[in-house]
C-alpha cells in the first residue's frame, strides 16, 4: 500500500484517560479504544502499556502493521516534538518522559508527539471548523484556557515547543491570581474555573437571583453551563455573570485577532459547548471592538466541531 | 550574473522621507538614496516619482538593471503583500495605493511590498540582531508600538496581510483610551508617546524633581529620554517613571513570550536607543515573572541592530 494511502493512528493523552484510533486519510476514525490509566504508576509504564495496547488492538482488528504510517501523539503539558519527549506536564507527572522513543520501541511503528492543544488545532484545521484556512487561533477553555496555533498550514509551537501559552497573556496589569505566577492572565477571567467562580460570587452578592433556584440551593452545583442557562430565562444577575465572561473572552480574542489576524477563532472545551449562546455575542462584541475598523477583515470566533474526537484526528494529522 | 549574486533594491518609505539603496547578497548597502517628498500629491505620483528617482540612481551609478533581481518596498500602514497594494495608512493618506504595480511599470524591475515593521523584523533576521534565529518578536516603540512577527524564519503577516499588529493588544481592561478604538493596548503604555506623557504628569505631581532641571522648566522638551536621563541621576520622580514604563513593557512582552516563546524579542524605534539601561532591567523583570519557571526556555530581550537601515536591508529581503 503506498504511503498516502496508509492509516494513521492518533493517540489522546487526557488526565486521566487515555484514548486512541485508527484515523484514515480523510481523517475518518475508522476504530477506537480508550481505557482509565493507573496514576500511582511511572510515565514509562504508562507509555509502554499504551503501546501494548496498540499492538494488541491491531491484532483485534486485523490491521497489519505494515497498513500504518505511524501514531501521532497528543499530550498534555510542555512537549519536545522535535526530541519527542514530553518534559513536564502538572497533570500527568511526566516528567522527561521520552514518548516518542518509547511507543516506536514498543510498537515498532514511527512515532510523533506535540501538545494536546496543538494536536487538536491541527486537526480541526485539516478536518473540522478550520478546514481550508491557513491561520487557526484555538482556545479551549476548560479548567484552565489551553492554546493552539496553526500558522500558514501548519502547527506553531516555538522555542522547544513550549510556545501557544495563550491562556497567559494578561488582560488586566495586576489583576487576579494566575497558577503560573503572574496577575491578570486571561486564564483568570475566561476559564470554565473562572466563570464556575463568578457565578458563585454573584450568587452570594444576590440571593434573590434564580440561580439559587436552578442549583437547588447548594453552590457546589454551580458548572459552567449555569449562568448561561439561567441568563436564557432574564435573570439579571445571571445575564451579568454572561456579559462579563463575554467581555473578558472578547478582549482577549480580540488581543488574538490583531496580533495573528487568523481566518478564524476556533473554541473548544467546556464552556464552548454552550454554542450560540456563546459564539453569537461574541461575534457581536468582536465586530464592534474590531481594530481597523472597515478597513480590515472580519475575524469571526466559531465552536470547534471535532468535539472529543479532535485529539484522536489532530494527533493522527503529525503523520505524513 | 546569475540571480543569487544580483543586487537588490530595498526601499524604506517613511512618514516624511523616502529611501532606498542598492543592497548586496551580504546585506550591505552599496549606495543609498534618501529625500523628502511632498505630501500634499497622490500617492500615484509619490510612487511614480520613487521609480524615476530609481531609474536615475541606477544610470548615476552606472549600475545596470540586468544585474538587480528586484525591489523590495517597505511601507507603513496595511499592506496587502500579495497584491502588492497599500490598503491604507494613516500617516501618509495612500489609499489602495498600487505600490507594487506602479513601480514595477516605472522600472520595469519586479517588486514586491510588505509593511515597514515586519520588513525591519526580517532585515533584523537575516542580517541584524535576529541572525541565525527563526522566530523573532519585534516591536518598535516610536509614535506607537508597532509590531513585526518572523515566524519559522519567514514574514509572519496573517489575513490580508493585517497581523501582528502587537502594539494593540491590550493590557489593562478598560484602560487608557487607544486611537485604534480600544482601551488598555499596549501601545497606550509603551510607546515614547506615552512614556513622554507619564513624564510630564509625574512633573506635575512633583515640581521638586530634577526633571524640571533637565528640561530648564520647560516642560514642551520633555521626550523619551528625558526620564532615563534624569532617573540616572538617581530622582526619584524619574526612577518611578522608568520602573512604571518597564513594568508595563515587561508585561507587555511577557504576554509575546507566552504567545511565541520566540527566540528572541527585538526593539527598535526610539524609545530603543536607551540601550542597556532599557535592556538590563526590562530582562531582570522578565526573567522574574516568566511562565513555566525553571522548566520554560529564557527567552532574552536586545536592541535591533541595524537602526536606521533597517527599512532598507529589510525591504531588499523581500526579494529572493
């Protein structure tokens, strides 16, 4: 079978699961498996195994190996691509792990690896919302608000790959607390943990809000989707709680847009799930605050639509 | 003469003044050109008059046009590289100004144009400060904050040739009042404009500083020197004023660092004539607040080093 013509394998390294699939070349996931790792054991043990897997997955599925181009690694965390290694990640403990080095031993297949957030730009670009554009700028805003960076085609990482830390720019000089070390990134402001942390600051600021009543009375039931669902039905507390989270988000995308100007803004993780009762005020907020005025082009913002299979496809697209 | 060992043309058009001289394969300037221009004409006769100004230098210099590959044109403003065409820019009043087009109907030479920034930032990557780098951030702190991105070695410039404008970014939330529209960019914080407007306010609240002596009480002589100068002397006033506009820089290009963990960042433009006593402290506070910690690369901060030719070396990268 020639080389364009071969599968690919694509593996998605999450905090606690670990996720992979055969991809065909039209980025199609044609078989997949996915399964809890043990975190108590090495990053040796967790890569050996995932190998195993691999090997014995094929097998199942009756792929020769000789039908693979190769696995794509995505991984959470500061990734080496060009040395394979993935040097530190908070989640995972893997520190110094040698990804690359380890599946090809394994499995005897070539490998590649490059950061999860990256990974899944580089697939939404190839297969999903960005496809056919050249500048991709992708946030997820999860627990935390991960970057991705396809630029002219392909994935832009940086110096030793530790680049696309877009989560920490700041938006406001010494503004709240980040993880990382500095004040104001946008991480603070526009993270499914900020907003979660918003909503339950305006909660005790107004218990008259209805978004005691959607919680049932107990904060801890606060999620991401709350003050959105609760904004839909007029809630005036909950409508603030969105139009500040809309703010925060528009000005940091908006800092994106000048810098890259970008064919578009893809959003994925949690908070994107919200939809158009995100995109669309965001859209709004984005033409009007728009650098250049008339002059220059319309970024629009869009959900990201490989949805969980993005690390699997993305992953798969490391390999020719 | 084959094309590799031609000559090149680079052109640096600028607020009130055009240059251009005859670069080799080295990036030296063989013979250099530079007059004013009058303002008050199109921009069709502005350029039109550059093509027979270089036809002229290149009979003088009884250099013949067999052996020039090219012209590359460096102008400010928004500049569709692949049309060739100044979109428009605010200085100069040239509006879908076919730059590309005129000149090479004027010189029968092929041209390409790019903006003044991003052709500095590639002149800096050949030739300059950013030699043997692939990705550089570059920013000069002149009138504004303008920016010029390499990236994996080439001109990075997004849709429609409109990206990296770095200098609007914001970094405060419903901060200081930008021309472009916005509140909080950079440019409000870290250009000379404001560094000489954070001088004069801070004389006012202080009449006992020594900046007042420094510009004989006359406050219409403060520039972008003035509180480097004073703060050396060891006034407090001044001191605060230097600390304040490395903080607010520091930030500023933290937030580039994060975004392109580049190999390095450059400035340029006036404020950048400060030297070590701009350098050393910014890299201190960046080296202090770095995301990632021990574990992320350093990434240095250093002068541009081709200064007032860095139009001209730039532009002529523009041709192969």
């Amino acid at each position: 079978m020639p080389n364009n013509e071969k599968l690919k394998i694509g593996v998605d390294i999450g905090g606690t699961n670990l996720k992979f699939g055969i991809v065909n070349r039209e980025g199609k996931i044609l078989a997949k498996c996915s399964y809890k790792f043990d975190k108590t054991i090495s990053s040796t043990e967790v890569v050996k195994g995932l190998g195993i897997e691999i090997n014995k997955f094929l097998v199942t599925n009756k792929i020769d190996k000789k039908d693979i181009s190769g696995i794509g690694i995505g991984c959470p965390g500061s990734i080496d691509s060009t040395k394979g290694i993935c040097d530190y990640s908070n989640n995972l403990k893997f520190n110094n792990a040698p990804l690359v080095d380890l599946i090809e031993k394994t499995t005897g297949l070539k490998a590649k690896a490059a950061n999860d957030a990256n990974v899944a730009c580089l697939g939404e670009a190839r297969f999903g919302s960005g496809k056919n554009y050249q500048n991709i700028v992708f946030l997820t805003l999860g627990t935390g608000v991960g970057g991705g960076l396809v630029l002219n085609g392909k994935i832009y990482e940086g110096k030793d790959g530790k680049g696309a830390e877009l989560g920490h720019s700041i938006i406001e000089l010494n503004g709240r607390k980040c993880t990382c070390g500095r004040r104001g990134c946008l991480e603070t402001y526009a993270s499914a943990t900020a907003l979660i942390k918003d909503t339950k600051e305006a909660m005790k600021k107004h218990p008259e809000s209805h978004l005691w009543n959607y919680v049932e009375n107990d904060i801890d039931k606060v999620g991401a989707k709350t003050a959105f669902s609760v904004a839909s039905e007029g809630d005036k507390t909950a409508i603030e709680v969105v139009n500040n989270f809309i703010y925060y988000l528009g000005e940091g995308i908006l800092n994106f847009i000048n810098i890259f100007k970008p064919d578009i803004v893809l959003l994925g993780g949690g908070v994107s799930y919200q939809g158009d009762s995100l995109i669309n005020p965001l859209n709004e907020y984005i033409k009007k605050a728009h650098y250049g005025f008339g002059d220059s082009p319309k970024v629009s913002v869009a959900v990201a639509s490989l949805g969980n299979d993005a690390g699997i496809i993305g992953a798969s697209c490391l390999i020719d």
